[in-house]
C-alpha cells in the first residue's frame, strides 16, 4: 500500500475508534505493514481522534524506528502478528467497552449465538492477563495467533486484524457488537445458542465463501491435526492437549455459553 493513503486510513480509523468510544485519551494503537519490511503506526500518548497524518511512526518488523516518530509502547503485538500471519496487513487494537468487561470478567466471545460472527469472525478467545507494552502480553498472544482474527486480552481490552486495515476494523467492530448484545441477551434471561447442525452448517458456508479457512474451525484456540481439532488447555491443566473430531467441536461450540 503506498504510504501517503496508509497514512490518510490510519487517520480515518483513529478518529472512528475515537467517536465510537473504542478508546479514550491515548488509548489504543492502529498499525499497517507498507512493505515486507516497514510497518506504519499510532505515536505514542497521543489521542486517536486528533492524529495527524505528519505525527505517524514507520519502523522496521523488530521495531527499528525509520523516521523521527516515536511507536506505540504496545508495537511489539503487532509485530508479533505480523510476524506469524504473513496474510495480515493492518492490525486494530483498543479497549471497546463490552468487549473490554469480557476481557475484565475474563470470558471469551465464544459462544455460538449470532450466525454472522460464525461467518465472518468466528470465536474471539481470551488470552491470559501480561503486563502490556512487555513480552509478557505477546507471549500469552501467542498460542492464538495463527488460527484466529481477534483476541480479548485479559484485564486489558481487544486486538483484531486483516488484510487490510478496513478489514480489521470491521473486525474490532464485530467483536464489541456481538459483546454487546451478548450482555444485554443475559439481562433478558440468557441467549440461545444455535444447534450444533446449524453450527456445521455455518461452518461449510464459511470455508466455502471464503470467509475462513478451516484453520479457523477450531473454537477453542487450536489448530488442525489429520483434520480433527486441537485444543491448547489452559495452564490450569498443565498445557495438556485434548484432540477433537469435528462432531465433537461442534458439540463442543453449542454448550460454549454454558461452560464457567
């Protein structure tokens, strides 16, 4: 992408995460890989709703600083992702509200309760709580990376990304939507999951249309062995690995609202 329209999106977005209540004050950070090896990014304490495109930071994927702005403290994650997802090209991070108290009450956005998040963003897990702007908060990204589009990270708010930068804000945006009318289901008695051969379902047309790969099919923060799931087990049971057939996972999705 050239660097003068990156530049003008970044902006863009700043401002609509800002209006939106995304993120408050200097909240959050935006970023765009330009090129194989230069990355365009949110200055430090600065608010997003009063960027310039003058005031944007370029660095190199380990963060070497290529002009005279100073990067987001909180970079590190978006090289990380960068890094490990060399399909992605912009990444969103900040703190929208509903999706943050998921993050705050530590539950995921897992639950299989609106067929469009199916579709086109699927489960959104939760990673455990590292202090941000260390290692500490990429290394508990990584295990989730590879195989899904957004994250809410404990205690601290959300990240999703794409192929573009429109594409991971869509994606931010889904996110705290779906958290919202998950909070306000549960005021009305609790949602309603879909069946599990509507899941499937979902599941087909999603890998059919493009929206995700199968990489995507595991809910529960794996990836893909011989073609069954693989699920990373929480710390709380000694990194052990469960194997899932795809009926299985799907079983497993219909009962998500209910576990915790």
């Amino acid at each position: 992408m050239e660097e003068s329209n990156a530049r003008k999106l970044i902006v863009e977005v700043g401002k609509l995460l800002y209006e939106r209540s995304y993120v408050v004050s200097s909240d959050g950070n935006v970023s765009i890989r330009l090129d194989e090896n230069r990355v365009l990014a949110t200055p430090t304490m600065t608010c997003k709703g009063r960027m310039t495109e003058d005031s944007l930071a370029i660095t190199d994927l380990e963060g070497k600083p290529l002009n005279d702005k100073k990067a987001s403290s909180e970079l590190a994650m978006h090289l990380l992702i960068y890094k490990m997802r060399p399909d992605v090209k912009a990444v969103c991070h900040a703190h929208p509200p509903h999706g943050t108290a998921f993050a705050v009450a530590n539950i995921a956005i897992d639950a299989p309760i609106l067929s469009e998040v199916i579709l086109t963003l699927g489960c959104v897990p939760l990673t455990a709580y590292g202090t941000p702007s260390t290692s500490e908060l990429t290394d508990a990204m990584k295990p989730f990376v590879e195989h899904h589009n957004a994250l809410l990270m404990a205690n601290h708010g959300a990240v999703a990304y794409g192929a573009d930068l429109w594409q991971a804000f869509d994606r931010l945006e889904t996110l705290e939507h779906t958290a919202k009318i998950a909070i306000l289901s549960r005021a009305l008695g609790g949602p309603n999951d879909l069946p599990k051969d509507a899941i499937s379902k979902l599941i087909e047309i999603r890998e059919k249309a493009g929206y995700l790969t199968e990489k995507a099919r595991c809910q529960a923060c794996g990836y893909l062995e011989n073609g069954a799931a693989v699920c990373e087990v929480g710390a709380g049971s000694n990194g052990a690995r469960i194997s899932l057939s795809r009926e299985e996972l799907i079983e497993l999705l219909a009962q998500a609202a209910q576990v915790g």
